[in-house]
C-alpha cells in the first residue's frame, strides 16, 4: 500500500479522503489542516492530524502525498515533497505562474518522484471515446470545438474564501473548472498559439468575477471557445466539430456526484444523428489510481510534462488577457 497524507481538508480535500479512506492501494496515514474548527471532524475519521506539512514529513513514513491546499501553496509544497524523495499528486492547477510550473516538474524529474495532476476530465469514458475518435480522423478535419464547465457549488462562499480572491483564483472561474477544459483541449490539439480571454462579475461580487469566456487557437489552425461559470446551475458540455462529423458529449453531473449520466451524440447530417449512453463512473478516483499505478507498477503516469506545463501557460496567458483586453501569443 502507499502510505499517504492529505494536505487540505477543505471541500476538494473531503472528496479525495472519501475516496481513499478504504481503499485497497492508499493508507491515509495523517491529513495536514491548520484549521482547529475541522480537528475534531478529522479525530472521528481515526487520522492523525497535523497543522503543518514540515512537521508532518518529520514525523511520517510517507510514500505519498496529495496537495488539495490552496492554489498558491502549490509550488512551495511541491517543492518540499518532491526534494524528501516523496511521490506528489496535486490538485488543479499545477501553479499559478509558468515558471513555478516548470520549476515543480523539474524538481519532481530530478528527484526521480511521480508527479500527479488533478485534471479527472480525461478519464471520464465518454472523453476518452471522444479522444480516440480525434487520434483516428474519425471526425475528418477539425475545425473547432466548444467546451463548457459551469455550477454553483462553490456559489456560498463569502470574500474571506481564497477562492474568491484574484490573488489565489485569477480569471474568474479558471482556477476552479476552465483549467479542467483547457487540459482536454490540449490532450485533444496540441499546442495552444493565441488566448483571448474575458471575465466579468455578474452575480457574485467576488473580486476575481464569476464569468470566464476564452477563445483559443491551435498551433494547427483548430480553434475553440471555454466557458466556466461560478453561479449557474450544472452544466458540462463538450462538442468538437469536423468535417465527416461532429461529436458531443454532455455530462448530467458533477464528477464528485455519483448516479449520472452522460450522453453522446455523434452527427453524420441533418437525419443522422446517433446517442449513446455511458453510466457514470468515478474519474476522481481513474486518476488516482493511475498514479498509484505509476508508484507501484511503474506504468506511465498518463500526463506528459508538456502537457501540465503548457497549461500553465495557457493559464497564465488567459490571466494577462482578461487584464488587458489583448489577445496574447504564446511563444
């Protein structure tokens, strides 16, 4: 089993001890919450608890850690973990600057450690259909795709939540679903070459908005729009169009809301359109266990490290962009 601890235990980290409280591949062996109001929750769960990640890589056996504390701790903690010879899975995003980004794969490369990454969007059945099909021309040309991630779980926090601050959560609903899009986006294309991005506050009045809408273009010619909203009632949709077909796959739930369903449908013309029905299953937990895998069987963690750093800088040109009312270029 891999020895593991939890840092975080706020509404994300919640989700993944759930997930492993039982699992046959994790032992949960401490959560670090600095939090005294969420102690005793932790002391029912039977955890060991503790108010800093030094004290608890000083006092642990650790094979494992998973990050699911605020966004701009990412970097430093990456940092601790990997530099201890520890694997490290961390939540979305990766950073919030490029260079951090880079710096945290390449400390993870050096020290020979897993690094995880908390995009559970690929692994959803419907999504890795819809990739295969793209990887075999199925589609024909592609031309663009339009991808939404919109709810209002988080819509009940109040200006003291980091979520809400452009500090910690820059460009609206980025940091919280449209990174997830992104990530499918270059999964699917490639390389991302020009960001045009806007946000607004529309309902929230949450300093970083509440509205995300990006349109992007490929290195290849593709182009596609993100929508992630902060305070809308779910919704999930993914539609790629080409030139034999188009697909879509639109997602009843939530990935941490079991029992849904999610719909394909594949258009050939006007009277040809054709849906399938996948049952829902748990992405969270695929994505966990694919790097449990890569710890304990040495398979091939399935993000490349081009792939997690080119994210970074898409979301770092999305940020400049909604700043600055400019189209931004990658180079």
């Amino acid at each position: 089993m891999i020895n593991t601890l939890i840092v975080g235990y706020g509404w994300w980290g919640k989700h993944i001890f759930k997930r492993l409280q039982s699992h046959e591949k994790f032992k949960v062996c401490g959560i670090v919450e600095p939090s005294a109001a969420l102690h005793d929750e932790i002391k029912m769960m039977r955890v060991e608890i503790f108010t800093s990640l030094d004290s608890a890589l000083k006092s642990v056996n650790l094979d494992a850690v998973i990050l699911t504390s605020p966004n701009i701790l990412h970097d430093q903690q990456i940092l601790q973990v990997a530099q201890h010879g520890i694997h490290v899975f961390c939540e979305k995003p990766l950073s919030l600057e490029s260079t951090n980004a880079k710096k945290s794969i390449e400390i993870c490369r050096e020290n020979k450690v897993i690094l995880g990454i908390g995009h559970e969007r690929r692994f959803e059945p419907a999504v890795q259909v819809l990739k295969a099909m793209i990887d075999k021309e199925e589609l024909g040309v592609i031309s663009h795709a339009e991808l939404a991630f919109s709810h209002n779980k988080l819509a009940h926090l109040t200006s003291e939540s980091w979520r809400t601050t452009k500090k910690h959560a820059p460009a609206a609903g980025m940091t919280q679903m449209g990174i997830h899009l992104t990530d499918m986006l270059i999964h699917f294309f490639g390389k991302v070459r020009l960001v045009n991005a806007f946000t607004a506050d529309r309902s929230l009045g949450w300093e970083t908005g509440d509205t995300t809408s990006v349109h992007l273009q490929f290195e290849s010619g593709i182009t596609a729009t993100v929508q992630a909203l902060l305070n809308t009632p779910h919704f999930i949709r993914t539609h790629v169009f080409g030139s034999r077909k188009w697909v879509e796959v639109v997602n009843s739930t939530h990935p941490d809301t079991p029992g849904g369903k999610t719909m394909m449908r594949e258009g050939f013309s006007d009277d040809d359109v054709r849906m399938r029905e996948f049952e829902w299953s748990d992405s969270v937990l695929a994505n966990l266990e694919a790097f449990a895998d890569a710890i304990l069987l040495r398979r091939s963690y399935p993000f490349s490290d081009f792939e997690m750093q080119h994210n970074i800088d898409v979301l770092s040109a999305i940020v400049k962009s909604s700043e600055t009312n400019q189209v931004i270029t990658l180079e």
